[in-house]
C-alpha cells in the first residue's frame, strides 16, 4: 500500500483491495463467532483472558476448549492448579456464563436465550455487518482514487479498471449479507 501510485498497476491495486476486503470480511467473521447464540461454540470463549504466571493470557494459551454438546462447553486446564483462576475468569468475562468445575474439568452451560436478547443480538450483529460494509466500501473507495492518478494509464483501462473493482466490491458485500443472514438465523433459532 506504501508503493508511489506511479509504480503500481491497476490490477496489483485491485488486488491489494481484494485482500484489504479480505481482511474486513475475516473481522466481521471473527466479531460474529464471540456472539453468543444459545448454542455452544469454543470460539465464545477466545475473548476470555486469565490472569496466570503473573499476566493475563487467553483461555485457549492455558486450557483446550471444547464444545462436545449443544449446550455445553468444557475447559481442561493444562496446569490443574489454574482451574479457580480459569473459572473466576469466565466467570467475571460478562458473558453471563455460569461455569462449575468437575475433577478438574471446567463444565460451563450455555443458558437459553430469551426473545428481547435474541432481538438485541441481531441487532450487534446488524450493526458489526455494518461496520464490515462499511470496511470493503472504503478500500473501494481508496483504491478507485489511486486508479484515477495513475499516469499515462489509458482511459479504457482505467474504466475497465474500475468495473472489476466494483464487482470485487459487490462479491465481498454479498459475502458479508450471507454471514449476517446465516448468523441471524442463528440467533433466532429456539
């Protein structure tokens, strides 16, 4: 991105579009796995940090995490003697989990989700496909700019140009909507 707009050709700057679109697609999908939806999924716990060996660390750094139920997500501690830290830490990780430790195995229930939380969810998530969309049309944006001050490009190319950036745009966009649909049904789901 850092390249003088001289030495870049339009097909390297839509390509380094496509992979800042890249990037903003695997944010919206990252945000959409730490959304709790009444199912349990390990990934609901990766923003989890423990205080451990005097710093704090990511659960999935101290323990393996596991969803082997619909409804329930258990934690295995590497070092048994950092099961109350583990606990206490998803515990005091305002998801509204309830985690209880059995024979050194951390068994934490996935609560039902109630009709007014479902809606308020679906709407984080509206919000975070926002944010996404918002993302892909600014590397659009800032890479239809850079097209138009390329030098001696012919004008043909540059318009050529641009319509493959606007369908590399569109196909992120459209990737962006299905996430948000897949992850609304979810969320809805009873």
């Amino acid at each position: 991105m850092s390249a003088p707009a001289t030495a870049a050709t339009i097909p390297q700057l839509i390509k380094d579009s496509r992979s800042a679109m890249e990037k903003s697609l695997d944010n919206v999908r990252r945000e959409f796995a730490s959304i709790r939806t009444g199912r349990a999924s390990a990934a609901l716990l990766d923003t989890v940090r423990v205080d451990a060996y005097g710093q704090s660390m990511p659960i999935n750094q101290l323990a393996s995490v596991a969803a082997p139920e619909p409804r329930l997500i258990t934690v295995t501690p590497w070092d048994k003697g950092l099961v109350q830290a583990i606990e206490k830490a998803i515990r005091e990780a305002d998801l509204g989990l309830n985690p209880a430790t059995q024979s050194g195995v951390i068994r934490v229930g996935i609560p039902s989700l109630n009709e007014q939380r479902r809606k308020d969810l679906v709407k984080t998530v509206h919000k975070m496909a926002e944010d996404g969309r918002i993302a892909v049309r600014h590397a659009r944006t800032e890479t239809r700019e850079r097209i138009k001050k390329l030098d001696k490009i012919p004008e043909d190319d540059v318009k050529a140009g641009e319509k493959e950036l606007q369908r590399v745009h569109d196909d992120f966009m459209s990737r962006i909507d299905d996430l948000l649909k897949g992850k609304e049904a979810e969320i809805l789901e009873v």
